[in-house]
C-alpha cells in the first residue's frame, strides 16, 4: 500500500489532476469514482489506484477481474485525486484519438461550436447533452477549458469517452470549412433576428455558444450564416452557456425525429 504522497506516482497523480500541459504531455487524463472507472474502456485504462476500503465492498470486485491495480491509504487517495470526499477509486486513462477530417464529412452532422467556454462544469454538461441529443462533434477554441480538466470529466458523466471533441487552434478555419461544406452554422445570440425554433436543422448545423460572461465574439458571429435567439421570460438577461446549448441541440434532435 502507497501510504505517502512523496511516492513518486501520486506526485504524478496530483500534477495530472491540476496541469493541463502535464495530461496533455502524457496523453492521459484521470477519472475519479465507480461509474466514470467501470465505464472506461479497458484498452485505454493505463492505471488504477483504490483504497482499501474500497476493495473490501463486494460490489465493487467485480470490476478488478483481469486488472491490475496499486492501493493507496484514505489519505493518499484525497491527495491524489483532489476531492473533500475521495470515491476510493482513481483510474488513469488515455486520452482517445477522434479524427477530426473524418467527423467534419458528416453530411448532416450536427456540432457545437464552442468559443471561450471556461466552466469546466459548463462544458462536462455540454458533453453530456451534446451525447443525449445525438450530436456528432464537439468543437472548441483553444481559449476553452481543457476538457480533461477533472471537474469537466465529472461533469460529463462518462460521455467524455464517447462524444468526439476537438480543440483547435484555427476555430474560424473550421468553421469555414464546415460552411463549405453545406452545414448551417447558426450563432446563439441576443441580437438574434428569429428563434431559435424557427430555422431547419435537419440538413446539417453548426450551432456556436460564446463566452459564459462576454457572450460570442463579433469575428464569430460573423461566420454565422444566422443568429438565433432563445425567446426569455421575466427579467432574466441570458441562459447558462449549457442551457442555451442542449435547447438547440435538442432542437435539432427534435426536428430530426419528426
């Protein structure tokens, strides 16, 4: 048992939990508790850490058949995995390989667009909802969160190993070329001129989501063939970032569905 963290793999352990360039460097990610661990395809698993406590539940056993794994004290693990309240379980994972030139020929793909989102909790439900409403990609600028970050692979709830999602340095470019490719690319926007219900999502769309405090820039809003606004009640001024995303994406599952 690893009853230290001087040891040098929960060392590790905590700089992957808190540095993006250390996940990004090793090409793994961590996921911490039951579900996100079992749900882990097994050929990407690099690691396992558990507490004792954790092994002596029989409902937990099952999952150990034919893996290896390191334990680790109540202690150890809180540190490693940066929560009040460890789920005795810490898995290492790779991070998978989506190809992007593959997704962006989806004839009637539908992508979320994402410029600036920087709550990791925002973009783990974007995944989430992004997967539910049976959307193709995820597309994000290289100024959103890093979607290894811990609390953004919480939030998504296991989708992260099934949502394909890219961070790309040349966001515009993709943009470009998803318009090029007949796919609608629609701006949630305040100053939209229709609701968002009003255009036809079924032949392939883009839909771009801002910056939770600053909204779309005018260069992104700018490559929208349409803005669109979610018609709001009462005084509020705007929806969360993820609230606005799953309304157009289900919209667009809707109108598929029809």
């Amino acid at each position: 048992m690893i009853t230290s963290t001087s040891n040098a793999q929960v060392k590790n352990l905590i700089l992957l939990g808190k540095k993006a360039k250390a996940r990004k460097e090793q090409g793994v990610f961590l996921v911490e508790g039951r579900k996100l661990s079992e749900e882990a395809p097994r050929d990407r698993i690099k690691a396992t850490y558990v507490t004792e406590s954790y092994l002596k539940e029989k409902e937990h056993q099952a999952h150990f058949n034919g893996l290896t794994y390191e334990t680790l004290s109540d202690s150890v693990m809180k540190a490693a995995g940066g929560m009040q309240t460890p789920q005795g379980i810490l898995t290492v994972v790779a991070m998978p390989e989506w190809d992007l030139e593959q997704t962006l020929e989806e004839k009637e793909g539908c992508y979320l667009l994402l410029e600036g989102i920087q709550d990791p909790g925002n973009l783990g439900t974007m995944l989430r909802t992004g997967e539910a409403a049976g959307i193709t990609a995820v597309i994000a600028n290289a100024g959103t969160v890093d979607v290894y970050n811990p609390k953004t692979v919480r939030a998504t709830m296991g989708s992260i190993y099934r949502v394909p999602f890219f961070a790309v340095e040349d966001f515009y470019g993709i943009i470009r070329r998803l318009k090029a490719r007949g796919i609608n690319i629609y701006a949630a926007h305040l100053d939209g001129k229709r609701a968002y219900d009003a255009p036809d999502y079924r032949a392939g769309s883009g839909f771009l989501i801002g910056n939770e405090g600053n909204g779309l820039s005018d260069a992104a809003t700018a490559l929208a063939d349409e803005s669109v606004r979610i018609p709001m009640e009462g005084r509020a001024e705007s929806l969360n970032a993820s609230v606005a995303a799953a309304i157009l994406m289900y919209e667009a599952n809707r109108q598929k569905r029809r």
